[in-house]
C-alpha cells in the first residue's frame, strides 16, 4: 500500500494520516496475531502501542518459521541419508550373493552376472529340448512293435534302435530296455513296467463280452429264506436260498435244471407279488402276463449249479455273468493247444514204481494240458485203487496186465478193484475182484467228464464164503454232464467156487436223482462181450428221480450171452429217465 503522506511536512502528515490511523482501539497482547492481521492492524492502528506490539509479534513470527525451515531442512536431510543407505544395502546384495538377499542375488544362482546365470539357463533348454527328442524317438521305437530282446550285449548292434536285454552280463540287468545315448547303452527301466492296473478293466468296459444263458447269479441270494407259495413271503429255512428279482419277459417260456420247490415267483416293474406259476413239465414254466421280475427258491444242494435260462430246453450249465464269445476272439487261433505228456512206467521189478497207487499218489500237477500216462507192465498188481482226472492207465497186454483184488464180504458194497471217474483213458487191463461189488465202479459225482474205458477185460469171481452173492462186471452211476465210452471190452462173470449165482449183469448203469441235478448224461457200450451173467445189461432209475432226464445210453453190436435175457428194465414203458438205443446186439440164451 502506498502512503501518499510520506513526502509531507510533519503538520501536514499528521492532517493526511487523520485519513488512514482510523483505528483508535488498543489490541490484546495476550493474543498472538497472524501474519495477515499484523499486516492489516499496523496500517491502521493509531496508537503506538498497539503498533509496537505488532511489530513485536511480527519478529517472532519470522524467528518461528525460522527454525522450522531449519528443522525441515534437518529432516530432509536425515531422509536422504536413510534412503542412501537402503539404496547401499541393495547395490551389496546384487553384488555379495548373500542368502538374505534380494530377488536379484536369488536369479543369478551364484553366478557373477545375471548375464551368465541367462546364458547357463540357455544352454541347459536345448540339452532338454535334445532329451525330449531322443525320449520321444524312444517311445516311438517302443510303439512300433520294438525292442527286440537280445540276450547279449553285443546283439545290440543298432544305436538308432532299443532293446530288451535278456541276459546276465555285468552291468546290464535282465528285463530292462537300453537306449543309445551317443556313448553307451542306458537303461530305460524294466520294460513294460507299467501297464493296465490290477482290476481297472471290468465287465461293462468289455464292448465284445455278451451275456451269460444263465439269468441266475448264486452269489446274491437271499440265504436261510424260501418263498411262500400262497403269498410270497420269504419264511426262515435253514437250507435254502432265495433267488435276486430277476429280470424276465411276460408271458414267456423259461427253463431250469434244477427245480428245488417246482415254482417260480412273478413280480410286476414295482416288484409286487403276482402270483405262482409252477412247472408244467418239470423243468420249463411260462411267466404271467405284465411280469417284469421273477424270484425262486433254491436249495443249498443246488445253489452251486443252478441254472435259469431263456426257452424250453435245459442245457448245459453256464456260470453267470458276461462272456465272451469265440467270434470276438481274433488272430491266429488255428494251432491247437499245445499238451505236454509224462509217462510213468509202473513194473513189478525194474519200473519207476512197482504199484499202480505209487505211480498216482506221485502225480500232483495233471491238468487237460500237462497230462500224465501210466504204462503198467505186464504182470500181476494186487490192489485197489482210484484214477484221477488227466491221467491215463495204459496196460501193456490186455490178458497179461492184470489187477486182482480180494474183499472182504462183509464189505462187500464198499470195495471195489477200480474206482474210475474222471477224464482219463483207462486200457489194455485185466480187472479181476472177489467179496468186492464190481471189478470198475464209476460212479461219483466229480464233476462233468469224459471217460474212455477200451480194451478192458472186466471179471468179477463172486464170493469166497457167500454162494449166494452174484457180483456184476462193471457198475455206472452217472451224473450230470458225464459220458463214458466203453469200447471192445469183456465183462464176464466167474464164480470162483464154479457156481453160478442168480442176479449178475454184464452192464449195470443207472442215473442220479434230480438231487444232483438233471444235466444230460450218455452211457456207449460198443462191440463188448458179456458172458455168464444172468442179463447182458440192465438200466435202473434210481429211487428219488422227480423229472424226465431223458439221459442216453447207446448199446450197439455186442455179443452178449446170459442165463435170463438180454437186458432187465422193468420200468422202461413208464420211466423217462433213460433213452436205450439198443442195435445189433448177438444175445444167445445160455
């Protein structure tokens, strides 16, 4: 602000300032003034009190902001020695690879420069890119069908190929495939280490299995339970099973081989209770109308065996579950399969046994493809013995090789010279028993079998002590799905006290009750001879038979002389469990 007074004489400044001193009010100096009211009250104040007050806080006004431009500067200057500092402690850190250091001293991983950790990482990409090269050229030789199996290392011969080492040199370990690494063979590992994991591959991921005939699976039963015919319900029994709700078609034939209770039960979709349908014939019945699910009992005798299929004709029996059939089998199947067979030779003095049961109790591996033949040397073997599945009995001379065994007539039905039951070849034999029920006995349940009895003489001699006792050559009893062939064989009756007691057969054979199930069973006896015998053959049912097995036994072109008849079947106009094909025979009344 100008003062326009200042130039005047004292009088006249003092009339000109009347103009401007307008403010004749003192100020408190108990209150500190800004800057900005100092400024304003000094030209306007007309006491010199007041002025001087004001120029006194004006002093102190500048001493204050005096020191806190030095106390700024103070601090501004602590700041950049502190920042000076840091920025010391990073440049060491980049340059001392300390532990505790920074991101920079971790990315130069010891080296000098960050320069020569980059051009390190470089060089270790393209020896990795060279080894994913050489593994994926290893894995294509893998899957073209390589690598060959070599025995020794010097087979391996070709660098760009690999191999399966087979061998035993030092260095190199048997089941390992090896690889050229531009200087030597490498292991890769054991070859096909890795495969299919145990149980990862299961029946619904077969796309070529189909369906077993057999709907029943025994292994979801309801156990201790059968079904009530009048309502359904399931009662407590000890002894039998009752079927899972099985999957059916209404109104449609369904067949069973073995029939515990003769019904079956049906269910609609929602599984309510229908009613009963029984057998009609014993083995086949029709669901009701609007039956989705069928349930039946089973007894504990049967729940190993049994079968419910589709259609009116029992068959074989098919364990259930998926299959797979021969035509989604491919490849070269035309070679048959390959059987090993051991000959064991049985001779009372110079053989690898002296008995026909040290030759059998020796054998422990027989299957259908490792398959054993005991050649029994001419002579005479006293003992009684019982064959075994896949293991055949060869004698050297039908008249010369002889097994002769003597019972005890109070055991009469329990002995036997030969008990044969099995799949197995029994020929060229003498069989010769006394107090015994039969000479051959083949008669237990051991499972489905086919057996070959040729060239086999057969001579029961009766008792020692009971003239009454009439012993027959040969006795069959078959079950399911056995069928025995008896081939140009002599089944002959000798009484050894010269008598000839009444009731002997030439061939005696019978089926099973339906117990054992009602599987087809064949009986073939062909061009054999049967002598002093009261019939020549005689089929029985057995006592217990429910069903018509319809079994078939084929009695073709043999020369049969007996005291009675050619056969005794007293029930074969009324019982339907065997079929006798009787043709050619040569009967002569003796």
């Amino acid at each position: 602000m100008e003062y326009p007074f200042k130039d005047l004489l004292p009088l006249d400044e003092v009339l000109a300032r009347e103009g401007y001193y307008k403010d004749w009010t003192h100020l408190d100096p108990e209150v500190f003034y800004s800057l900005t009211q100092i400024s304003e009250y000094i030209k306007t104040k007309g006491y010199g009190v007041d002025v001087r007050l004001l120029i006194a806080q004006l002093a102190e006004h500048f001493g204050l902001k005096t020191t806190q431009v030095v106390d700024l500067a103070n601090s501004l200057s602590t700041k950049h020695d502190a920042l000076k500092d840091q920025f010391d402690v990073v440049i060491r850190d980049a340059t001392s690879g300390a532990d505790w250091g920074g991101e920079v001293a971790l990315a130069r991983g010891g080296k000098a420069t960050l320069g020569q950790r980059l051009d390190e990482t470089t060089a270790q990409l393209a020896q990795n890119m060279q080894q994913i090269e050489t593994n994926t050229s290893q894995i294509a030789t893998l899957a073209s069908g390589s690598p060959k199996a070599v025995s020794l290392v010097s087979q391996m011969s070709d660098t760009t190929k690999n191999y399966v080492y087979t061998g035993s040199e030092g260095g190199y370990t048997a089941g390992h495939w090896y690889y050229y690494n531009g200087s030597a063979w490498t292991s890769g590992g054991v070859y096909q280490s890795t495969g299919i994991a145990d149980g990862s591959v299961t029946q619904d991921k077969l796309s070529f299995t189909e369906d077993s005939k057999n709907l029943f699976n025994k292994t979801a039963v309801t156990i201790d339970r059968y079904i009530n015919t009048a309502d359904g319900a399931l009662i407590f029994s000890g002894s039998f099973n009752v079927s899972e709700y099985i999957p059916v078609l209404p109104s449609t034939l369904y067949s069973m081989n073995k029939i515990s209770f003769g019904a079956i039960h049906c269910y609609d979709a929602s599984k309510i209770w229908l009613g009963t349908v029984y057998f009609a014939d014993l083995s086949t019945t029709v669901t009701l109308p609007n039956t989705a699910f069928i349930r039946f009992t089973v007894s504990d005798a049967d729940l190993a065996t049994q079968q419910l299929e589709l259609g009116t004709i029992s068959t074989e029996y098919e364990s259930y579950g998926k299959k797979i059939p021969i035509s989604a089998i491919r490849g070269d199947f035309n070679e048959p399969i390959k059987t090993t067979t051991t000959t064991i030779v049985v001779d009372p003095s110079a053989g690898d046994f002296t008995t026909i049961n040290g030759a059998l109790n020796s054998i422990t591996d027989a299957t259908e493809t490792n398959r054993y033949v005991i050649f029994v040397k001419k002579g005479t073997y006293n003992e009684t013995f019982r064959t075994n599945h896949w293991v055949d009995i060869i004698g050297e001379d039908k008249y010369k090789t002889i097994i002769d065994y003597t019972g005890d007539v109070t055991t009469w039905n329990d002995t036997s010279t030969v008990f044969a039951e099995s799949n197995m070849t029994l020929s060229n034999l003498t069989l010769i028993g006394a107090d015994t029920k039969y000479p051959l006995h083949i008669d237990k349940a051991t499972g489905a079998w086919d057996m070959l009895v040729e060239n086999v003489r057969c001579i029961h001699r009766g008792s020692l002590t009971d003239p009454v006792k009439a012993g027959t050559p040969v006795g069959i009893g078959l079950y399911p799905y056995q069928n025995l062939t008896m081939i140009d064989c002599d089944f002959i009756y000798e009484d050894v006290k010269g008598t000839q007691a009444f009731g002997a057969s030439g061939v005696y054979f019978h089926n099973i009750s339906d117990v054992a199930g009602t599987g087809y069973r064949k009986l073939v006896v062909e061009r054999c001879i049967m002598k002093g015998v009261t019939y020549g053959y005689r089929p029985n049912a057995v006592s217990g038979t429910t069903s018509a097995q319809k079994n078939d036994a084929y009695i073709v072109n043999n020369d049969i002389t007996a005291t009675h008849a050619e056969y005794y079947f007293p029930e074969e106009e009324t019982d339907e469990s065997w079929n006798v094909f009787a043709i050619g025979n040569r009967y002569t009344r003796a």
